[in-house]
C-alpha cells in the first residue's frame, strides 16, 4: 500500500517517522507540504522520494493508494473530498471540520465511495489502557456505564504558542476536549447528545481572549438514554500532560490514567517522594499512534470497515460546537 503524507509540522512528522518506518505493509512514497525546508526534512531522513509543495499535484501524480492528512484543521474537509474524488483511501487528523455542513459533506461523499475507506484520528481508541476499559465495559465489568468523567490538562507553555492558532483550531472544546467527547460517546456506546452547558476562564493566556477562547474550562453533555459526561481542560498545569477518565456503571467504576507517569520510578529526596510526569500528549499516546496507524492500512489491505466511522467523527464535532456556542451565550444549548 502506497501512501502519501500531506503536513509535516509537529505531528505530520511523528505520522510519517511511523508509517515510513513501523507500520508493515505500507511504503510512505510522497509528502507533500509548503515548506520547503520540510520537503527536504522527508527526503533526506525517511527517504521520502517524491515531494510536492501542491496537495492537488501529489493527488494527481498517481502511485498513491492512500494519503495521510496532517494539515491545519480548516483543511481537513475539502482535502478528504478531493482525496475520495481521486480514488484515494484516507486518514486524516481530527477534528473532522469545525464546521458541522462540513462534516455531513463529507459524510454524503464517502458514501458515493464505499470502497474507499476513511477514518479520523481519535488516537485513544488506539491507546492500550483506554481499549482494556472499553473491552471490560463490553464485558460487564462495571454493569450499565451511565457517567464518564474525563479531562484532558496541557503543560503550560509560556510562548503561548497555542494562542497564534486560537482564531482557527476552533477553541479549547474542539481543538482539545474534542478527545474527551469522542471517549465519553464511545466508552458509553455511542449515545445521542441532547444538551450541553460549558464555562471556562483565561487564567494565564490573556491573548485568547480577542477570540473568544479559555485556557481553563469544563463542561457537561447529557444523552437521550440518560447518561452524562463530564468535560475538563486546561493549558496551564505545572506539572506535565494529563489525560484522565472515569467510568461509572451501575456495579462498578474504571479509570484510566489516574496518576500521569513518565515511567515507573519513584523519587524520594528532600522535597518528597514523587514520580515524573509526561511532558505532552505524544510521550503519553506515542504507541496509541502508532496502533491508530497500523490499523487504518490494516483496514484498507484487508477490506474492512475503519476502527470508528465518520459520524462518530461528526457527533464530537457537533458536540465541540455545541459547548463553544454554551460558553460564548453563557447558557445551555440543546442539540
């Protein structure tokens, strides 16, 4: 399976280190990106032998099975539709759009394309630790689950360097509780939203607020069977990245990630004992992206259907927009 990379920012460049170098069959034959430093980054490290500054160009060119979206999320959209048109399988980084129209788009084109496969980047159905939650909530462990408790809690980062793309990523629920949305609905089967409430406040990056953004924030959404989740984020902590969620059932309880470890060593010295944190998202979910990776070409070389569908990709969006207009209004939005 040939594939094709477009975006090699931070993140595109973690997809194409996986796809080039450990995801078996598959053989990372094209990148494309603006950048032209970043074109010559893929060549010269992963060997990369054919490089386009245009997405359009890169489609056209031909050899390509398959193209790998790690682009601004504004992008996402059109970007899928051209790939389906072209007779391409995609991935692509979620969110899926920020525009709900967009997402529905989407939806209606792969349906005229059902032998092509298309999945979104939800990386913690991938991650070890959330997949035996899921497997002991299938198994009855914890009964009916009918609560999600999850928060997702960035390490402060003093440049900011989130605020210069507030005005684009869609704010704090969509750009990072966007996770926490998707986990919630699928550890509890995939319910119906029917209202949301959210509030936040700018505790440390007064930038974000020209666009309507928070750097702390929480949230509620209620589903028509009655179960509830609960929402938290943050960019300020002090001590690392964070990713926590709990699972209430009617004979029990999971969570998972209840302690952030760097590792399994304890440190003992004059300030206490205490263990290291992971630092961002990608040390805590680097083997829950690479199994993301694997298991789309999986899906494609073997025919089956992608791990979840695009209107599992479209209801977190359509929640994310919910609690962004709930936290602008200050008052709770029914869906």
């Amino acid at each position: 399976m040939k594939v094709g990379i477009a975006g090699l920012g931070r993140m595109g460049r973690r997809h194409a280190e996986n796809l080039a170098r450990h995801v078996p069959g598959c053989e990372l034959v094209a990148a494309c990106s603006p950048v032209v430093e970043e074109l010559e980054w893929a060549g010269r490290e992963l060997g990369v032998p054919r490089r386009f500054a245009d997405y359009e160009a890169m489609l056209a060119s031909g050899g390509v099975d398959a193209v790998f979206l790690v682009t601004p999320t504004t992008l996402h959209a059109q970007q899928i539709v051209d790939a389906l048109q072209a007779g391409k399988h995609v991935f692509s980084e979620k969110p899926l759009s920020l525009e709900l129209a967009e997402c529905r788009r989407v939806e209606e084109e792969a349906a005229r394309h059902p032998g092509l496969k298309v999945m979104i980047g939800f990386v913690r159905r991938f991650d070890a630790h959330y997949q035996s939650a899921y497997e002991r909530i299938r198994a009855g462990a914890i009964g009916k689950p009918f609560m999600v408790r999850s928060h997702t809690l960035d390490k402060n980062d003093p440049s900011g360097f989130f605020v210069r793309f507030s005005e684009t990523s869609g704010g704090m629920f969509l750009d990072m509780s966007v996770h926490d949305i998707d986990t919630a609905r699928w550890l509890l089967g995939g319910p119906q939203p029917v209202r949301v409430f959210a509030a936040g406040t700018v505790a440390v990056h007064e930038g974000l607020r020209q666009w309507g953004d928070v750097d702390n924030g929480m949230a509620i959404a209620e589903f028509a069977d009655g179960s509830i989740a609960y929402f938290g984020a943050s960019r300020t902590m002090a001590h690392g990245f964070e990713a926590q969620t709990e699972i209430v059932g009617t004979a029990g309880r999971l969570t998972v990630g209840p302690v952030p470890r760097a590792d399994d060593v304890a440190i003992a010295d004059a300030h206490g004992v205490r263990h290291e944190c992971t630092p961002t998202f990608y040390e805590r979910f680097a083997g829950a992206f690479l199994n993301e990776a694997r298991d789309f070409v999986a899906a494609v070389r073997d025919d089956r259907p992608p791990a979840l569908t695009l209107h599992d990709a479209t209801e977190a969006t359509r929640i994310g927009m919910a609690l962004r207009e709930s936290l602008l209004t200050k008052r709770a939005v029914e869906l």
